[in-house]
C-alpha cells in the first residue's frame, strides 16, 4: 500500500498529533535508554522536520496529516528503537 504524502508547512501539523508522537518517543528512551535530559519533545518537533529515508527522504510531518500517514511515521519511531531506522 503507497501512502499519500502531502506539502505541509510544520504550523499545519496538529499538535496534538506532535504530542502522541512525543509519548511514543519518551516510551522508548524510557524503556530503552537513558531518559535524563532527554527532550523527547523537543526531539520528535526536530525530527519530523527533516528528511528521512526510510520515508523515501520526506519529512514525516509531511505524512502527519492523515490517520494512515501518521500509523506509517509511528512504525518508523518504533522500528528505530530496533535499529531499523535512523
């Protein structure tokens, strides 16, 4: 299945959806690292700004805007956690 990926300025991006993501981010530091000092959400406002390749080297905010998009970016965050993915 090719998920659609949209143009999206980071303001469009609903916080909210920033902030699920920043849950699953502590999630992991917390159950795989070292959770002092970690920003989790500074971390997950940064990273979905830039390019990835495990998304083709688009910006995962550019996949925030639909409930599919959003699942795909969620999977990449958890497949990091493995090693997957940088």
């Amino acid at each position: 299945m090719r998920h659609q990926r949209y143009s999206v300025e980071m303001e469009s991006v609903d916080p909210q959806h920033v902030l699920a993501l920043t849950a699953i981010v502590q999630q992991m530091i917390n159950e795989s690292g070292d959770p002092v000092g970690f920003d989790a959400q500074a971390w997950t406002t940064r990273w979905i700004q830039r390019p990835l390749p495990a998304l083709g080297g688009a910006l995962p905010a550019e996949y925030m805007v639909t409930p599919e998009g959003r699942e795909l970016v969620e999977r990449v965050v958890w497949s990091m956690q493995a090693g997957a993915y940088q």
